[in-house]
C-alpha cells in the first residue's frame, strides 16, 4: 500500500499516527501448539520500503524479503517490544535471510 494508507492502519491499529515499513494482522489469536490454517496478513508500505532501501543502500528486493520476513515473525508471535525479544527476533531474521543469501541487515 501508500505511506498514507499504511499511516492509517498504524494509528487504527497501533496507535501510532506514522506510516511505518510493515504491519501484521494475524488472523488468530496466537495459541501454543495450534497452527491455524492461515497465519495472517502483512502490508508493506511500497513508498516506505523504497525510501528506506536507497537511504540504508540496499537492494529494493533484499530488503522487501527482509521486511516480509519479519513480519512472518509477527505471525509467528514474535516480537521485538524488549531487548531480548528483539535480539532473539532478529537472530531468526538473519538466519531466515543467510538461507536466501541476504546479507545481515543489521549489520
């Protein structure tokens, strides 16, 4: 979607009135053990994600697989609101992301 949309799915949702790179919606409640037969929905903000890729100089395509990515993480039920919880989030990630040849882009 545009940077306006996305801006309102993240003040609706969120609470947070900015456009940001990607959101997920799991489509359920995250249950030990259940693996729902859809995870969920993830929305990249194309203006976003274009901007970010030239400023951090990165392929458009690295870094579309990177935000999509975590945001399958998110469906996942990770998260990233504590330290911890970000460095165990972002191990995944470049795991996830080594495996497709996508350099570390925490690096």
């Amino acid at each position: 979607c545009d940077d306006a949309r996305i801006r309102d799915l993240n003040a609706e949702w969120r609470g947070k009135d900015r456009p940001t790179n990607v959101l997920s919606f799991p489509a359920f409640e995250a249950e030990e053990g259940f693996q729902p037969p859809m995870l969920g929905d993830i929305v990249l903000a194309a203006e976003t994600v274009a901007r970010e890729a030239e400023l951090e100089n990165k392929p458009l395509d690295n870094h579309i697989s990177h935000l999509l990515v975590h945001g399958f993480l998110h469906l996942l039920g990770y998260d990233h609101e504590t330290e911890e919880e970000a460095e165990d989030m972002e191990a995944v990630e470049r795991r996830a992301l080594a495996r497709l040849a996508i350099p570390d882009p925490y690096a």
